[in-house]
C-alpha cells in the first residue's frame, strides 16, 4: 500500500523487508501491484503492474494522453492536498514543494 508521495510524485511504500518503495503513477492510500526494478541499500524503485484499489486522494488527470505518455505530468493523478499533507512528520515533502512554489 501506498503511504506518501515524494516531491516528484511518486507514491513511497514499503517492501516486506522494511526498504522503502518509489513507485511512479500512484497515490497515497493506493494498493498496487508493482514490478521491482533498481534495489539500493535502505530503498528501491519499482513499476506499476496494476491498481488493485485505489486511494481516496486519487483524481483524473487533467491530460488524456496522461496514462500512456509518461511526459511531464507525473504526479497529476493525486490531489495536492494529499501531496502537502504526506509526510508532515519528517518535513522531507513539505521543504521542496514550498521552494519550487517560490
């Protein structure tokens, strides 16, 4: 399950062993089924295979050709209240998204 969204708009879960997950094209709150890809240390990044269930943030993209693209509008699947609201507790969102918003 998805649990936070980073400054770039990737949805971050966990893998079974504790490492964190970016997973582009989800949402916070988003059960998916995911692909991993690169492994490092304490993360990895993965592929989205499927939605499974879908969060309570997630909207429509404004963009029809948002699903097949993969342009420059990654991200504009979850409400940026979810973005501004994921991980409060260690400021690590809130710090780039107020910068670019400068």
């Amino acid at each position: 399950r998805i649990s936070g969204i980073t400054s770039e708009g990737a949805g971050v879960g966990r893998l079974p062993d504790g490492r964190a997950v970016f997973v582009h094209r989800t949402a916070p709150g988003d059960l998916a089924r995911v692909q991993v890809g690169r492994i490092h240390r304490r993360w990895a990044r993965a592929r989205l295979l499927e939605l499974i269930e879908l969060g309570p943030d997630r909207r429509q993209p404004a963009c029809p050709f948002y699903a097949t693209c993969g342009g420059e509008l990654d991200g504009r699947h979850g409400a940026i209240v979810a973005r501004s609201s994921a991980t409060l507790s260690s400021g690590s969102v809130d710090r780039p998204l107020f910068r670019s918003q400068s």
